[in-house]
C-alpha cells in the first residue's frame, strides 16, 4: 500500500511539474505575441507618420514649384510682351 502511495504522489507531482512547465510556456507565448503586438502597432504608427510628413513635404515642394513656374511664366510673359511692344515701336517709326 506505501509502495501504490508513493507511485501515486510520483505521478501527481511529475503532473505539477509538466502543469508548471506548460503554464510557463503559456506565459512565454502569451508575452511574446502581446510584445509583437505592440511591435507591430508602434511601426505601423511610425510608418504612418513618417508618410503623412514625406506626403507634406512634397506638398510643399510641388506648390513651391507651382508658383516658381507661374512666376516663371509670368516674367516670360512681360518679357515678350516688352519685346511686341519694341517692334511696334520700330515699326511705327518707319512707316
């Protein structure tokens, strides 16, 4: 009967420590996907960021291009403009 107690409380603690095992391992794989989680969220949060200022700053680059053109445009187009009037000037004088 000692010898059926002993094995019995072998068997029991052997099963305590396999439950400690797996509930560490539990706790580990718990820990590890709450930390890739997070991870996961925090790059996907930076990488937004970093988007909406990379997208504002060639906001910025292309309206600043925008109006360096029109400015652009509108020199080119008094110089012509200038230039028309020279000629008629010399052509009015002629005739």
């Amino acid at each position: 009967m000692a010898e059926q107690k002993n094995a019995q409380q072998t068997v029991r603690e052997q099963y305590k420590v396999a439950e400690n095992v797996a509930e560490n391992m539990m706790r580990a794989w718990s820990d590890l996907a709450a930390t890739t989680t997070e991870l996961t969220f925090e790059s996907f949060e930076k990488s937004l960021h970093y988007n909406q200022q990379a997208r504002a700053q060639a906001d910025r680059l292309v309206s600043e291009a925008l109006t360096n053109y029109h400015r652009m445009y509108e020199d080119g187009l008094k110089t012509w403009q200038g230039y028309v009037q020279g000629v008629r000037e010399i052509l009015n004088r002629s005739n």
